[in-house]
C-alpha cells in the first residue's frame, strides 16, 4: 500500500508492471512455439544469406567480413519485426476482436499505463528477439558472446522504436488488412536500404537522407559499434535520435490510442 | 486499509452521485442531463431499452467514457470524481463489462492471477481469494480448464469473481445475466444478493424486469438518454400500473368485448394486433373474460415490464 493515505491504488511502476506481466504471462503460456522461432529465424538467415550468397561476396563492408556485417545488422532487425507484429496485430487483435483491453482499464490502470506498458512489453521482445540471435552468431563464431553482450540493449530501444511507432499506425487503422500497407511500404524497405545487407554508403546520394531518417539505420549503427568494440562520437547522435524518437512517437501514440480506448 | 482512506469518511450515504450529467457521440445525445444517487449496501438498477444510455452512463463512472464536462455537473464516486480520480474509484470497484473480455490463452486460475497483479495482491493473498471465489461462484473444478472449454454461463461467473478480486466495495454489472440459462441466471441473482447483503453496493443494468425486480432496491427506468421515472420496483408497479391485466392476442376478441362497452376503471392499450385491459379489480376483469368463453386470452398480474412498456412509449395508448 501506498504511504499516502489520498492514494489506496498501486504506484506507477506497479501498473505498468502488471500491464506488462499480462503480456508476459499470455506470450509464455505457448513457451515453446513462441521461442523457438526467434532462434530459427536467424539460423534459417545466416545459413541461406549468409553462407549461400555470402560466399560469393568477398570485399569487407564497412571493414567487416560478410557474416559479420549482416549478423551484427540482424541483432536488430529482428526486434524490429517482433515490435512491429505485436504493436500492429497483436494490439489491434486485442482492442478490437478480444476486447481485452476494456477488462484491463475496468482494473486501476490509466489508457497511458496501459500504452506505456504495452511499448515496454514490445521493447522486452526485441531485448529477447535480439538475444537469441545473439546467441546463434556466437554459436557460429561469427562474433563472441561477450563482444555482444550488449546488443540487446540495443534490440530494446528498437522494440520501444519500432512498439511506439506500430502503436501510431495502428490508431489510424480501421481493417486489420490496412497493416499490409505499413509493412511492405515501409518495414520492409527499412530492411534493405538501413544499413542491414549493404552499407548506407552504397545508396544513390539523393537517397541517403532517407536512410538516415528511418530509425533503424540508427539501430543497426548501434548495434554493429557495440559488437566490433568500434565506438565513435557520431553515435551519441544515433542514440539522441532513438531517445527522441521514442519519446515523440511515444507520446503520439498515446494521443491518438487513447481515442479509441476511452470514448 | 486503515480508517483514514477518503472514501471511508466521504462514503458516509451515497456511493455515487451523479447530477446534470450528459454525454454525446457526435450528434447522437447518449445521456441527457442524467441525476440519480446511490446509496450504499443498497442495489441499484438502470433499466431500459437497447440505446437508452445505460452502459455510457455506467462507463462514465469508471471512466471509461468522459463525460461532458458542464459547470453545474457532478459524478462522484466514494466522493471521486472520474476526470481526475479514475485509479483510485477503479481500485475501490468491480466491473463486469457487457461483453465476456477473458484472456483466450490462459486457463481459469491464470486469467485471475493476472488481475491480482493490477491490485498489487501479493501472490499468496491472490491464491487465497482466487480459491474462495471460485468456490463462492461454483467454478473450483474448473480452475485448470481452458475459456474455450468453459460454458457461457461459466464464463460469465468467472468474469464476476475477477470483479470480485479486489473485494469492491462498489460493484458494477452491465447485463449481468443477458444469454443464460434460468439456473445461471438465479445462482448470479443469489450471489449478488449475498454480495448485498455483505455491503456490497451494486449498480447493474438490465433490460430484464425479472431481474430489477429480483435484486434491486431502486430502479431508473431510462429511455433516450433521460430518466423517465424512478422507484422502487414495488411503488413502480403500484404507482405506475393497474395492478391485473388481461391480454388479448386477436384483435377480433378485443372488438367483441368492447362493442360490450367496458367499465370506467378498465383501461384500454392496443400494440400491434396486442390489446390488453388493465385494471386493478381482479374480479371487474374476469367478468369481461366471460364475453369470450372459450377463446384464447391471458388474465394476470402485471409486472415490472408493463411499467416499462408504459414509460417507454412503446405502446400506443388507445386514450390518447
């Protein structure tokens, strides 16, 4: 209980706590089928990609072997994909077809507990997403273990990123069909042109402003400077980047959800 | 809880007060100008056809719905306001929303268990209560099945016991029983009767009579967003209804028996092809039913839905 007596309800952190222990608690209902796929994905990947087309690419990217280069950029887009799916579908299956959200806001939490605790929960699956490539590129020696230790630190902000931002989407969505637009028009080119399978350098000029206005460019520079150990100034500014973006988009989310959540 | 919460001094006699409340959707007005009170340990009922406003008015008090802000409006609960309380009325209450709202993957226990996390139970207090109201509802053997395998009606008590989980002192049902079997049905009015009984205080809306007249001590028939008349369930009918009516389904038996002419104190209503006479002598009525020995009619008491069908218009008024 709180100390104040004008408060007989849970702190913050305790909401949002319970907000995300929901969704811990549904995700790991089907432990298996749901953790094994993040550890399939990049293995299918590496050895498909990687090795397939890798052996036919032998100049260094960015001064990195091919596996390198592309593992290091997996670590993220890979939590990308989870935040993106969850915050999308998953958010949209839960407010309008199982209306599970109406039962929790009958429960002490705000619309904005509930928001903030569903961008921390997408952040979880891209810390979690992450790790297990992780796993698989150090199983594969592509880089050690602990050299990326701290990529899925990574993988978290870019599950809050990419959580806040599927979160915005789906506040304008009217069809479940409408998600198809956001993620071939926009995800999956992120996926080609951020920095992932060939360096933003190899863009045409005119389009490198793009690369560098999408978040996961952002990320995959994160993340590939805390697996090589290779730290620049520069990235203080990626990291200003997601810190703002999370924020701005977090916050629009909230705005425009919260619409559809309380009448 | 220690006896210097707020809402401990500020409950004193009504849990809710709502005055000069309203609410629109667009251009539709859900709820106009809306004023009742509840008092507490007492059951109160919205009644009211399908779009009468029931379910926004009982949003409004969980906030799930804003009301429209108005300078000489109130909506108070345990002394709260929504707009600018909602945690602490929700903490203080149970809702059990129209729609069944359970978690598909997780089985009994677990859909509770998550909602012992938003009250912050810690796990062994969780356990202790879960085993109580799924023994108080009648689900303990189902406590390791899954929500698909469960019954609507099964599933219906098992979202009043997660209402149930913080032991509200307020507790709201939007439609408690709508779709269940007779037996569901009274074992949900007894539980809430009990619940009463502990204190309880109970806002639900229904559109079946039956069930305002089971359990509540109030009722507010509501109808286009506004209050049409409020009572107990008792002095609606006394007050608002001849006490026996005699219906007659064909319209050729009503003429017979009114080309008869009819005694001053029997009044008459006739809704689609329906006709029935009320009146609150017993014996003036039997005397007309003589006229058609033999054919099909049907002499009894009115009830609750009688009042209901008066105040909310829906029968044509052969008088008017």
């Amino acid at each position: 209980m709180t100390s104040s007596s004008e408060r007989p309800y849970p702190p913050l952190r305790k909401r949002l706590f319970s907000v995300w222990y929901r969704h811990v608690r549904v995700y790991t209902k089907n432990g298996f089928s749901n953790a094994l796929p993040p550890f399939l994905e990049p293995l299918l990947f590496l050895a498909g990609v990687g090795l397939g087309l890798g052996r036919y690419i032998t100049e260094s990217m960015e001064g990195l072997a091919y596996l390198e280069f592309l593992g290091t950029g997996l670590l993220v887009t890979t939590s990308m994909f989870t935040a993106a799916f969850e915050c999308t579908f998953g958010t949209f299956i839960r407010l309008e077809f199982e209306k599970v959200y109406d039962g929790m806001l009958a429960a002490p939490i705000t619309v904005n507990n509930l928001i903030v605790g569903e961008i921390i929960w997408a952040g979880s699956k891209g810390l979690f997403f992450s790790f297990a490539v992780l796993c698989i590129l150090s199983v594969f020696g592509v880089i050690s273990f602990a050299d990326g230790l701290m990529a899925p630190l990574v993988g978290f902000l870019t599950g809050l990123m990419f959580g806040a931002l599927s979160l915005l989407v789906t506040s304008f969505v009217k069809t479940i069909n409408h998600f198809n637009f956001y993620f071939t028009g926009f995800i999956s080119p992120m996926f080609f042109f951020s920095g992932v399978v060939f360096p933003v350098s190899n863009l045409p000029k005119f389009v490198r402003p793009f690369a560098e206005i999408v978040p996961l460019t952002h990320s995959v520079r994160l993340a590939r400077s805390m697996c090589t150990g290779r730290y620049q100034i520069s990235l203080l500014l990626d990291l200003l980047y997601v810190a703002f973006f999370i924020l701005v988009v977090g916050l629009l989310a909230i705005r425009r959800l919260r619409r559809r959540l309380v009448s | 809880m220690d006896s210097t919460t707020p809402w401990l001094v500020n409950m004193a006699k009504n849990v809710i007060t709502v005055r000069n409340v309203s609410k629109s959707f667009g251009k539709v007005q859900a709820v106009r100008n809306l004023s009742f009170q509840v008092e507490s340990g007492t059951c109160f009922g919205l009644l009211g056809p399908n779009g009468a406003g029931k379910t926004t008015m009982m949003k409004m008090i969980y906030a799930k719905c804003t009301r429209e802000k108005d300078s000489d409006d109130t909506l108070e609960i345990f002394g709260y306001d929504p707009i600018h309380e909602e945690l602490a009325i929700k903490y203080l209450s149970g809702v059990v929303p129209q729609e069944n709202n359970l978690d598909e993957e997780l089985n009994v226990v677990q859909n509770l268990m998550i909602y012992s996390k938003f009250y912050s139970l810690s796990a062994k207090v969780a356990r202790e209560r879960i085993d109580n109201l799924l023994g108080f509802l009648e689900l303990s053997e189902k406590r390791r099945s899954k929500i698909k395998e469960l019954s609507g009606g099964m599933k219906r008590r098992l979202v009043v016991a997660r209402a149930l989980l913080n032991e509200p002192k307020l507790l709201i049902l939007d439609e408690p029983t709508t779709g269940l079997d007779p037996q569901v049905r009274h074992l949900i009015w007894d539980k809430l009767r009990q619940l009463r009984s502990q204190g309880t205080t109970i806002l639900l809306t229904t559109h079946y009579m039956e069930e305002a007249f089971q359990l509540c001590d109030t009722v507010l028939i509501m109808h286009k967003g506004e209050k049409v008349m409020q009572d107990t369930p008792q002095n609606l009918l006394k007050e608002n209804i001849e006490t026996f009516v005699l219906e007659l389904p064909a319209g050729d038996l009503a003429r017979t028996i009114r080309g008869e002419g009819l005694p001053s104190q029997i009044r008459v209503e006739r809704f689609e092809g329906t006709t029935r006479l009320y009146c609150d002598s017993f014996d003036e009525l039997k005397a007309v039913t003589t006229r058609i020995e033999g054919s099909q009619y049907y002499l009894r008491q009115s009830n609750l839905e009688d009042v209901f069908l008066k105040a909310t218009g829906r029968a044509l008024n052969d008088k008017q």
